[in-house]
C-alpha cells in the first residue's frame, strides 16, 4: 500500500513539472485546456491518496469539487 502511495504522490509532481517543462519548450500559453488537464491529472491522485487512508473529509472533497468546477464551468472560445 505504501508504494502505491508514493507512486501516486510522484505523479502529482510529474504531471506539474512536466506540464510547465513542455509548455516552456514549445513556447506555448497555459491555457484552458491545460488548465482542465492539470486539475484531472492531479485530482484524482490527490483523492487516491486520501480515501484508503480516511482522511477524504468533506473539506478537502468540496476543495477538490471546487477547483473541477472552476476548470470544467469556464466557457472556452467556441463555447
């Protein structure tokens, strides 16, 4: 169980670092859809983390449920 945790909290730094390392190599923004790829890749970790152990509160679901809804409401270009 341990190392399914630590794998879990690598992936959250991997998912960062390299998101921020690609859009600097390729001169690209940081735009929505990355923004909505980030909160997924690093949500679900975060609640994989949380929940085997019973420390997903209330507090930190509505958090998490929160940032999703930021992410996903915003209305893109063609939208």
């Amino acid at each position: 169980m341990i190392w399914i945790s630590g794998i879990l909290a690598v992936s959250i730094f991997a998912v960062v670092i390299g998101g921020l390392w690609n859009r600097i190599a390729t001169e690209k923004g940081i735009g929505w859809q990355f923004i909505r790829f980030n909160v997924i890749a690093i949500s679900l970790p975060i609640i994989g983390l949380l929940a085997p152990n019973n420390s997903l509160t209330s507090e930190a679901a509505t958090i998490i449920a929160a940032a999703m809804g930021y992410a996903f409401g915003k209305a893109g270009k063609g939208d």
